[in-house]
C-alpha cells in the first residue's frame, strides 16, 4: 500500500531511497439519492424468469447432463460448483502476457522524477477484487420500501468522473464490500453493480487497476509517457477480432468481452497481428494465423524440420474436436454459478452441452497436461516442441507438462485460425479498467481509493457483514455489507484478513491455512519500464516479441523467457513524439527465494535489483543494441514491489496447479457472505480467465432473474 496523506501520492524511488510526492486528481459531482433508489426499483421490477426456464423438466434433464460432463470431463469435481467445469473456464486461461496475471492486485503507481535521469521507483498496490451477493426468497416490495427509505442516508454517488484516479466518498453500508479493485473484481463489481445493487470496490491503493492500470510520468524535458503495469497481449476483444463470432451469430468468445457488452461499456481498440521472436537460433517476425505459420514460406518451411509440416496437422486434427469444445466453453461458463441453481441456468444451453458430449471420452484429454497429448500424437520436431513449450509458458506460466489441454486448445484455436488479430486498447490496459469503473459508477456504485481493508468482520455466527478500513490518512471505520463481500486478494493474504475467532471455520479449505502445501507457488517477476528517445530507430520494430535464451535449459529457468512490449508502437499518444515506452518483465521465472530477508531500500537491495535486471537490458539489447544511452525515465520491479504493492504472497506471480494434479477454490467460501473471486480461485492465472472467475462469482451472488439478465446483455 502507498503511504498517502490527503490529497497527495507519495511515490518510492527504484535504485534510490528518495522520494516525492504528486498531487492526485479530485472532483465532485451532485448526490441524487432518490434518482438512484427509483433506478435501481425499476430494475428490479423488470427483471423475470425467461422461457427458457421450463421448472422442474428442465432441471431434471439438465443435471443429468451436467453429470456426465462432470464424470467426462471433470470426475474429482463435486455438484455444479466451477471444478464442475473446470477444463471450461481453464480454457480461458490465457494470460495474455499479463504481467501480474492476477488482476486480483491492484495498481501500481511507479515513482515521479528525479532531477536528471529519472530513477523511478515501483509502487504497487493489491486489487483484490470482489463481487457482491443478492439475498434471494425476501419480498420484492420490502425490498423496494427499504431501498426507497434508506435512499437519503446512503446513496451517496461518487465525487469524481469515471475517468481518471479520483476517489468516491467512503459509505458507511453496502449491498456488496469488493476488496480490490483489480480486474477480475471490478467485472464482478460492474456485473453486480448492472443489476441494481449498491457495489463499493475499496482499493488500498489511490490508483486503480491493479495488474491491469496505466500511469503517466514526464521526463526532464515535459513529455508525457503512459505506462503499463501489466497485460500487454490481448485477443479477442475488438469489434473486428469478434467480427465473425457476430456475423454467425453468436457473441464472442473472451469473457472479458462479454462482460464489457453486458454492462455497456468498452474501449477503443487497435489490431495487429505481427510479434517479435528471439530466440538462440534466429530473430523473426511471427504472424497470428494459421496461414503464416503453416503456408507456403511461413514459419514451418523456414524453421521446422523435413517432418513439420505433417506433424503439426496431426496435431491439429487431433485436437480439432477439442477446439471446437474450447470455443463453445465461454457460453457455459456464462452460465455457471455455485448453487443448485445451476442446473436452471445451464438448461438454457442444453444443446452446446449436449454437443460437447458427442466427443464422450475424448473429452478427458482436455484435463491432460499438454505434453502427453503431445506425445500421443507423435510430435517429434524440434522447432515446433521448443515452440509449443513457449506458448505454453507464456500462457499460465508452466511448462507443457503441467498445462491442461483445455488451455492449450482454446489457444490454438483462437491463434491459428485464418483471420486471427491481436488486440490492443487505445491508451492501455488502463482503459479497460476506466471502463469497468464508469460501468460500477454510472449504476450508483462507487470506487474507493486509499481504503486498506484491515480485516473482514466475522459474526458469532460465522457471516462475514463488513470490513474494517484504514484509510491513508491514519483513520481507521468500518463499512458494513448487507448481501456479500469478496476479496480478490489471493487466498493466503484473504486468510489474513479472516479475524483468529473465525480461522477454525476456514482452515482447511483451498490455501486457508498459511503453512498449506496444497499449492504451489509460482515464481515472480522483473520489471523493467523505460521511455527512451525514438530517433534513428528502425521502422520494423515489434510492439511486442518475446525473448528466449537457451532451449536447452527448463522452459520456466529464471531469466530465460522474458517479454517485451513498445506499445506506442500501436498508440503513439502513449509516448511524446520521437519518443517510445518500453515495457520488458522476466515472466514469472524470478526466484522468489533470492529476495526473502532482504529489506527494501537497503544498499543489498539497491544492488540485487540493479544485478537482477541486467537480464532484461541484455534482452532488449538484442533488438535495441544502444537502448542504455536513449533512456530517459527508468523504473524497476522485483518480487518485493509485487509483495508490497501489490500484497502478492512472496511476490508470487500466483497459484501453480499442475495438470491432473488438482484444482484450484471455487467462489464460496465456508464463510457465509465471503466470496472470492481472483488467480487463486478458479479458473485460475490470466484476463480471460479472472474476467470468467469474476463472472461467476457474480452469477453466484445474483438472484435467478438477475443472472439471466446478465445472459441476455452478454448475447448468450
């Protein structure tokens, strides 16, 4: 958490202890209560149950269904819970490179300029997310009286527009208390928020995103560069990488973009297809699609050996059916939530299930780690396993033999196939986040900053009602939450927050227990962030490539796959004119160990950082060969700025399940009234995959009616 005093930021130096302080945005913006209360009256009014919903046939025939998908596909699994389904939003675990892939943290705000060349300093922020609960079997028209008489004490609307970093007013109570306000909590918060409820997101830190959020710095001269602090590699979200989902009529394929098409909001986006490869043996340019990769003169003919080109169609027929099912998950896992309810919700799509079944055993496959199903196939080409490893590492942060087939078949079939586009939003990653805060914003909720929750209140009965707060400026209240709480913190630093008299009634479930063995944790990250003068470089550079240094070592062996991104490569206004903003991280393959017992600001951690990014300099080297003397800002991250900034348990880049060896939590917890929702839960690491964790976390909290509002605006 940033230490903050009122009205102003003060920002740690990287590579230097100094430190000082900007002012942060504020405004206002009239209180309409009584608008509100009749807003959120209609809502609730002209929310029913569709047709699809045919009682009790339905149910019947739907949970049979879902049994024999479960026994396919899942057999550990338990009831209609997200393990039920776990190979389908698995799927959906493609990180997109994101950098802490856990929007479950929240932003960072790295450190303002020092005289000269700037030595700015990470400062991250936990976002754990959450989504709120809906009471269901109380009268609608008690609802509405209370709602309506309550209406002057509590509706207070925020006090800043959407955009921007500005802070609302902290309430006193809530429908829903999310802890964080980093991705995969700010799509539950916006969902939940979108069907009537009163949602307060509380951020410990006074910017918002998390993983996810941009910033801004100038240099010496006065221009103005936008950071990242995360994701960099999006698909699937832009009008024309949905064009052809649209076009036969069904809604597309990224949780994200279903969640940013339910509640109305979205960005604008470029498109490109091209990435940069370094790796020992060549520097090329890769081309999304399944025409550059496997035509005449693509990446086969030039990099694979004489029986590439029949190996890779072995692989893809063999995984073809399992694409196929990979594509149709996001509408089940839309449909998903942690009740019986289930059953009702998933009979609307009785035919996407019953066509998923058709594979029968197949469906298994989905639960293998990639390698085998590798194996199975015959794969033997040097150039395609090296590349496939890759992509498997980039994706969840694994090796093959430990990601799920799902995950690996939801991404072949979204990046080979032949009109495949990268996405990238105008302005960052930041923007999506903006449109998530105007979807909680423009529906009464609000987005609080520099509220650092303390602890979550327990009653005697075990229900979680509220959260005590610590704001920045040293006061200390309390907000109480009528239906739900949920943290997107990981599930050791939720534990934290879970007060001694109610530890006994968690312990035990997931990573409740901080001595757990249960998980793994995965490895951290360097962060290296630059703006340095464009001039005289060349026109061909990557927005985004990707660095490997020896095939020959472990995949996931610290320092050997690491990541770039230029993106004002895409989005010039991200960087003054003649100028670029870098962004290269080590992905997830910093040990965690080398930095524990060592104390921030020391001279032994100035120094261990500086040796530890000397990696990322050489990468990028290999592209920008004089990238040391274009410098003009420069900030640095190690595992410790994760741990503190953005309260990641040891810096950890999340949860580490290996294939077939278990599944993450779920979204209830053995707390009545505490949900979670995050990286740690289910589906686990990635946008796609926290944006379907956040979704069905909201699912679970909504009433019937309201979830199959939430279908209906998604287009499902």
């Amino acid at each position: 958490q940033a230490h903050s005093h009122t009205n102003r930021r003060r920002h740690f130096c990287s590579l230097s202890t100094a430190s000082s302080d900007s002012p942060m945005a504020s405004g206002g913006l009239a209180s309409r209560p009584r608008a509100v209360a009749l807003v959120r009256v209609r809502q609730r009014l002209h929310h029913r149950l569709p047709d699809e919903c045919n009682g009790i046939v339905s149910a019947v025939v739907l949970v049979t269904m879902v049994a024999a998908l479960v026994v396919a596909m899942a057999p550990a699994t338990a009831a209609v819970t997200p393990n039920a389904a776990a190979l389908a939003t698995t799927a959906l675990g493609f990180k997109s490179w994101a950098y802490s892939s856990s929007p479950s943290s929240s932003s960072s705000s790295w450190a303002s300029l020092t005289p000269g060349r700037s030595r700015l300093g990470p400062q991250l922020a936990t976002t754990t997310a959450s989504a709120s609960s809906s009471a269901l079997g109380k009268g609608a028209a008690h609802q509405i009286l209370k709602r309506l008489e309550s209406g002057k004490k509590r509706m207070l609307l925020p006090r800043a527009s959407a955009e921007g970093k500005a802070s609302d007013a902290l309430p006193l109570t809530s429908d829903v208390v999310v802890i964080g306000s980093g991705l995969g909590g700010l799509c539950c918060a916006a969902l939940l928020a979108s069907k009537g409820k009163q949602v307060t997101v509380l951020e410990s830190h006074t910017e918002f995103g998390g993983a996810a959020h941009s910033w801004t710095r100038r240099s010496k001269d006065g221009g103005v560069y936008t950071f990242e602090s995360g994701p960099s590699l999006f698909s699937g979200l832009s009008p024309e990488s949905t064009e052809a989902n649209r076009a036969a009529g069904r809604p597309a394929n990224n949780p994200l973009r279903a969640v940013l098409d339910a509640v109305g909001e979205d960005c604008d986006w470029i498109t490109y297809n091209t990435w940069g490869c370094v790796f020992p043996e060549a520097q090329f340019t890769a081309r999304v699609g399944n025409v550059p990769w496997e035509g005449e003169g693509g990446m086969l003919d030039r990099y694979g050996g004489p029986n590439a080109h029949k190996e890779w169609k072995a692989l893809m027929e063999y995984m073809a059916p399992l694409i196929s099912v990979s594509q149709d998950l996001p509408v089940v896992t839309a449909a998903l939530r942690e009740d019986a309810l289930a059953a009702v919700t998933l009979a609307r799509y009785s035919p996407t299930i019953l066509g998923m079944l058709r594979y029968g055993p197949k469906l298994g496959i989905l639960q293998k780690p990639f390698a085998e199903i590798v194996k199975e196939v015959g794969v033997k080409d040097e150039f395609i396993l090296n590349w496939l490893n890759m992509l498997s590492f980039l994706l969840q942060g694994t090796p093959s033999d430990a990601l799920l087939g799902a995950v690996m078949a939801y991404m072949l079939g979204d990046w080979y196939k032949d009109d495949a586009l990268l996405d990238f939003p105008k302005g960052g990653s930041g923007a999506i986040i903006d449109a998530l805060i105007r979807a909680v914003r423009k529906n009464g909720g609000r987005v609080v900053g520099g509220a650092h929750v303390s602890e979550i209140i327990v009653d005697d009965a075990g229900r979680a009602t509220g959260v005590r707060v610590k704001r920045t400026g040293g006061e200390e209240t309390k907000v109480l939450a009528r239906e739900a709480i949920v943290s997107n913190a990981d599930v050791w630093k939720t534990a934290e927050m879970v007060p001694e008299k109610a530890k006994d009634r968690v312990a035990g479930w997931g990573a409740y227990e901080k001595d757990t063995t249960e998980f793994e944790q995965c490895e951290s990250f360097m962060h290296l962030h630059l703006g340095i003068d464009a001039k005289g470089l060349p026109e061909d550079l990557w927005p985004q490539f990707a660095v490997v240094r020896d095939w020959g070592k472990p995949i996931e062996s610290e320092g050997n796959v690491m990541i770039v991104a230029i993106p004002s490569l895409l989005d010039p206004s991200m960087a003054p004119e003649g100028k670029h903003v870098i962004h290269a991280y080590t992905a997830g393959n910093e040990p965690i160990s080398l930095w524990k017992g060592v104390e921030r600001g020391s001279p032994e951690y100035e120094q261990l950082k500086k040796e530890r990014a000397e990696v990322l300099w050489k990468a990028l080297e290999r592209v920008i060969p004089d990238i040391r003397q274009r410098v003009e800002i420069e900030m640095v991250g190690t595992p410790l700025t994760h741990s503190r900034f953005l309260r990641r348990t040891n810096g950890t880049y999340g949860p580490l399940v290996r294939a077939g060896e278990g599944t993450l939590p779920g979204h209830t917890t053995p707390l009545k009234g505490l949900f979670v929702c995050g990286d740690s839960t289910f589906p686990g690491i990635g946008v796609p995959a926290v944006a379907a964790g956040g979704t069905i976390c909201a699912n679970t909290i909504s009433s019937l009616p309201e979830h199959f509002g939430t279908l209906r605006a998604m287009g499902f």
